[in-house]
C-alpha cells in the first residue's frame, strides 16, 4: 500500500474537548491525499471540491456533507474562480465521541452500516438545510473553548443533530455488485505467495488500507478478513495433504499458517477431523 500521511487525534483535535471545529475560507491549491484515526464531518459551503477518496475522484458541489471515516483515504483540490473562492468547514471527533453517540441514538439509526459504506456517506444539503445547518453549527462560536467540557456536550449535541436529519435515512446507493478493485485483489490473493503473506499483501495489491479493506470485504463478501484468508489457507493444506506426503508442521507454515495449535483449529472447524485424519480418510 503506498505510504499515505496519517495524521493522529493527538496531533489534530483536542483530546480534552474531543472534537476541532474549523472553517476556511478562500480555500485554494491542494490537499493532498491523507488518512486519519479519527472521524471527520466536511461540509462544501461555496465554490466546488474535488474529493479523491479510496481511489475514486468525487465532486463535492456547494452543500455537500461528506462523514469521514478513520483510514478513508482522501485529499482535496479545490476548484476556484475569479467570481467564486471555495470555502468549507471541518468537524473532526474522536472515535470516543462516535461510540458515545450511536449509543444515545435510537436502535433503529443505521450507525454500523455508515461505516460499512465502500465510499464515504454523502448527502447534497438545499440552500434552507445548508444555512440551518450553518446556523447550528455557529453555535461553537459562543461556547468558551476553555470551559472543555462544555464545548465536548456542544459539539455532541451538533453531530447528534447532524446524523439524525441527514445520515438516518441515507439512500442505499451504493452498487449492489463487487467493485472492480475488490474482485481484481480477491483474484491475485489467490496465488500462494499472496495469501501466505497475509492481510498486508490486500493493502499491497489494492492501495488500499487495511481497515477499508476489512469494511469492504464485510460489506461484500459477508465474513471478516482473517476468515477470508484462512479459508484460502486451509483449502491449499488440504489440497497438499492430498496430493504430497509433505509433513503435516511443513504444510503448516507452507500455507501461511504460524501456529500449528491455530492451524489444527482452523482445520478441524472446517473438516471436523485433524489433517492427519484428513489424509489418512482421503488415501483409503
């Protein structure tokens, strides 16, 4: 995976408060692709950005809110002009505030599927939502930022409102099929060389990071990364327990494995039998 900057919640937002608020104004240039261990909320107020985000390029016109989630890989070019500068604004939290958040929330907000989405969620805000939004968000200015606590309850309220008027009901865009990039990585995983090397070798392949890969292969494929993995694992031992006389310890390791106690488990989950078992059932 190629090495993007990562930045910290110790680094960008202030872990007292829990959250940064931050607007800007004239926006102009580049910034370039990054990721981050924390949320992140972005709203365009004027002009047009470029959004490049897990390898796709998004345009994010006036009114756009984009919820970001930590390791989405992402950078923006904003798009000015003489009549019009792009102006936008960031709300970053931690992922304290978000667990806290989903907890208050009702049963029914679709706080997992959020962040299950290939793509960060995007929601195109009228003029009226945009300046209500706005005008709630102004809120901030009137807290005494030295009162942490107090600014942490504000800003809790303000995403609380956030994800209930505009993230509740998200239309189920995204595409039904598997992405290319995920079908392309899930074909090249199947070398041996690959799968053997592990979850590294999807962010390798894909430029991808691992915790987007793990959201998508979940979203998709219906079971976690490691399952995917150890099922690729498992079926090249038994296919050598087959067709070699390859001790058992060496096709182990062969297959990726770094434990033999975590690869009897695994075996015998499959086949319900040890693989010396396997092999002596399948040689009769």
């Amino acid at each position: 995976m190629k090495n993007y900057p990562r930045f910290s919640v110790e680094r960008c937002v202030d872990t007292e408060a829990e959250c940064l608020y931050r607007f800007v104004n004239g926006a102009e240039d580049v910034f370039y692709p990054h990721c981050h261990d924390f949320y992140e909320i972005f709203l365009t107020i004027s002009g047009t950005v470029t959004h490049l985000v897990n390898g796709i390029e998004q345009k994010l016109p006036e009114g756009t809110l984009v919820f970001i989630r930590p390791d989405d890989v992402h950078g923006y070019i904003y798009n000015t002009s003489k009549s019009t500068k792009t102006s936008y604004l960031n709300l970053a939290f931690t992922r304290d505030t978000l667990t806290q958040l989903f907890l208050y929330l009702s049963d029914t907000f679709p706080g997992k599927k959020l962040l299950e989405y290939e793509m960060p969620p995007t929601v195109l805000l009228n003029s009226i939502e945009k300046q209500n939004l706005l005008a709630r968000i102004s809120e901030l200015n009137i807290v005494n930022w030295q009162d942490k606590n107090a600014l942490k309850l504000r800003m809790r309220s303000i995403l609380a409102d956030i994800f209930v008027r505009f993230f509740y009901n998200l239309p189920d865009s995204f595409e039904k099929t598997t992405p290319a990039w995920i079908t392309s990585m899930l074909s090249e995983m199947e070398l041996p060389e690959n799968f053997v090397a592990g979850a590294e070798k999807m962010s390798e392949i894909s430029g991808r990071s691992r915790e987007h890969i793990a959201r998508s292969i979940r979203k998709y494929c219906g079971i976690t990364t490691a399952e995917y993995i150890n099922e690729l694992r498992i079926n090249y031992a038994s296919n050598l327990l087959l067709r070699t006389n390859t001790p058992v310890l060496d096709i182990c390791y062969l297959s990726g494995f770094e434990s033999l106690s975590y690869f009897y488990k695994i075996f015998n989950q499959k086949y319900g039998i040890s693989p010396g078992k396997f092999r002596k059932q399948s040689s009769n």
